[in-house]
C-alpha cells in the first residue's frame, strides 16, 4: 500500500473553509492528519494512481534491520527519559544510512508540528509497515511507548532473521543452478558444434545421447534468440500479472503453500507473524477488531490475508477467537487448541506468544532441514546437467577406441 494524492476541503476552528493538496495512505489516514491540524474534512478527491506516481518521489525501501535497529535504539532512549522529538533527532543524526536519516528528519518535523508518532510514520509505507504503525498507534493510546516500541523492535528483527533465512537457502540453489544452465548452453551453443564438425567425418552412427544434444546445438543456434526473447517477456508479463490481478496473486500463494518442503516454512512463518502480532497488540490494549485488518494487511500471502479478515468478521459477528479461527481453516488444528485453552484461561496474550515461538522453532529446523536437502539434489542436478554434455560430446570417442 502507497501513498496517494489528495486535494481536500475542511472546516477551520474559526469555520472559515480550507483547502489544501496532501499525501496520505487513504482518506481516514487523511481525516487524522487534518484533525491534528484542527481541521475538520469535508469533502475529498483522490488524485488517479498515475497523477500520485508523478507527485510523489518514490522511497527506495530499506532493508528489514535497519528499521528494526533505529526502532531498538529509538525506545533505548525514549527508556532512559529523553523526549521524543529529541530521540528522533539524535537517531536521525546516528543513522548510517543518509536516506534512512532524511525520512527520520522528516517523521521529526511532523512529530514537532504536533503529529502522532504512527502517523507520521504512516507517510512513510515503503519504510515502516502497517503492522508497525499500528503497534506505535497502540503504544501511543496506552502511554506505553516505549515499552511496545522495544517489543516491535525484538519482533521486527526476528522475522527477518528467520526471513533472511529462508531466503540465504533459497538463494544458493537457486545461482548455482543458474550458473550451471547458463554454462551448460553456452557449452551446446559453442562448443557442441566443433564436436559435430568433427563426428561429421566419421563413418559411424552417432550414439542416440550424442545425435539429440547434437540436433539440440543446432536448433538452439537458429531459434535460441527467439526463445530467449518469448521467455524473458512471459517471464516480465507473469510478474505483472501477479503484481496487478489479485487472482494472480491468489494462485501464486496457494501454489507456493503447496510445495512439498516450502509450503509448510512458508505456513509456519505466517502462523507466527499472525500469534506474535496479534499478541502484541492485544497486550497493549487495542482492540482485537482494530488489530486483525492491520495484521492481515502486513501478511505477505493472499490466503492467509483472506483468513484473518474472515477471522475479524467472525469477531464481530460474535463469535470467539477459537471459533472463528476454526471456521477460517487456515491455521493449524493444534494452534486452534491452544488458543481455546489460552481464551478459557485468560492467558490469551501468553498463549500467543508461546504458539509463536513454537511456529518459529519449527521453521529455523525446516529451514535448517532445507539447506541440508539442497545440497544433494545440487550434486545431482549438476552431474545430470554438465556431465550428461560431457558424456555424449566423448561417448562416440570410447565408442571408436572400442571398435579400433
């Protein structure tokens, strides 16, 4: 979610009418920002997305632990008495990233004007998450700043530990099998040929492997120019697909849940970005109706998206946590279990906690079990790969010291 374009008209104190032009996530985050500023809003246009595009500068993101490290250093000192404004300052001046100090700098001078902390954190969204702005809004109304702000920055920096995690073991497979197809062609496009060449003065059939990489050499040098084109363009279109087209994206993320041994790491992270989130946000007293849309729109899956804002329906229809966690069917049985007996004992917040750090167990030994699995399938599919090359270019060569 971006920043978009708003052109606004208000109410004054004084009753007179004004107008301005602002940016803001959409028109409740606008209606905030207004109230602080003693204006009441009455009437609004969103500026179309392409208008916004050419308004708005876009903010480079920023890597997960430089916003959970400034969000450390940001409640040390609000601990040790420092104002906030102050605080903000001196993180602004001690960041080594100068675009990261430029965006505290500014989040400074709102909170100066007399804007709250999460929302001007909130003019930031390529920066600081809903899932953050909303724990700060919550620090905020229970005059415990400081304390949730330590507990968002010891969050922030698990789910990237475990993130960087998945993604370091997805990573390695990922170039070395890339490295060895691009060598493995460029072996049929070069080096095959000179191999054929020579065949070609012999007075024997070519083995079956050797006959298929040989006519593989050939048709890749006539077409090889146009399949690279045809698959780097599906290649960009399917990205825009899933980037524009919610259905897209849908099928994506239930084809990822899917898969043997990266569905259920994918499962076991969102379950616990969900239990540790929403047990935050409860213990800091916000609303578990207010907290649930934030947590959903912070979930980088569609499924569990859906599921959470099925759950928050439910919640006001209602029904109990335990209940409309069931009824959602995405979270595991024995998660609905423990919530059930955290809700009967009144340790809810507890009990969320404790199923987190369980779901993030389990994930660092699948991940763990991963990167152990990788490396033999690595072997084999290199040997398959280069050596299969190798194997057919040298068969016909074994074939005629045989004969002779």
């Amino acid at each position: 979610m971006g920043l978009a374009v708003f052109i606004w008209q208000g109410i004054g104190l004084n009753g007179r009418r004004q107008y301005g032009i602002d940016t803001a996530i959409d028109d409740a985050a606008l209606r905030q920002a207004l109230q602080y500023r003693e204006v009441l809003l009455a009437q609004w246009l969103r500026l179309p997305v392409w208008v916004s595009q050419l308004v708005i500068r876009p903010t480079p993101r920023l890597a997960g632990h430089e916003v959970s490290e400034w969000l450390h250093q940001l409640a040390t000192l609000l601990r040790a008495g420092v104002p906030l404004v102050q605080s903000l300052t001196l993180t602004a001046s001690e960041t080594s990233q100068r675009r990261f100090g430029t965006i505290i700098t500014q989040v400074r001078d709102e909170v100066q004007s007399g804007t709250p902390l999460s929302v001007a954190l909130a003019m930031h969204p390529r920066v600081f998450n809903e899932r953050i702005c909303a724990l700060v809004r919550a620090g905020e109304q229970a005059s415990t700043l400081e304390t949730l702000l330590g507990q968002v920055a010891e969050y922030e920096a698990r789910a990237q530990h475990i993130r960087r995690q998945v993604q370091a073991v997805l990573r390695y497979p990922v170039i070395v099998l890339a490295v060895a197809l691009l060598v493995s062609m460029a072996m049929v496009i070069f080096v095959v040929p000179r191999f054929a060449a020579m065949f070609a003065g012999f007075d024997a059939n070519l083995p079956a492997l050797t006959q298929s990489v040989v006519a593989l050499s050939a048709w890749l040098r006539a077409h090889g120019g146009v399949v690279a084109l045809m698959v780097v363009g599906l290649g960009l279109a399917l990205v825009g697909l899933i980037a524009r087209i919610p259905a897209a994206r849908a099928a994506r993320d239930a084809l990822l849940l899917r898969l043997p041994i990266i569905g259920p790491i994918l499962a076991g992270a969102a379950t616990a970005q969900f239990t540790r989130t929403l047990a935050i946000m409860t213990r800091a007293g916000l609303p578990m109706t207010e907290a649930l849309p934030s947590i959903a729109r912070t979930l980088n899956n569609t499924l569990y998206y859906r599921a959470v804002m099925q759950i928050n329906e439910a919640l006001r229809q209602g029904q109990s946590l335990e209940q409309a966690i069931a009824a959602s069917q995405r979270l595991p049985s024995r998660v609905q279990q423990m919530i059930a007996v955290g809700e009967e004992a009144g340790e809810l917040d507890d009990m969320l906690n404790h199923i987190a750090s369980i779901e993030d167990n389990q994930v660092n030994r699948a991940v763990d079990n991963l990167g152990k699995a990788m490396e033999p399938l690595i072997m084999v599919s290199l040997g398959l790969m280069i050596g299969g090359l190798v194997l057919a270019m040298y068969l016909p060569v074994f074939q005629m010291g045989t004969a002779v």
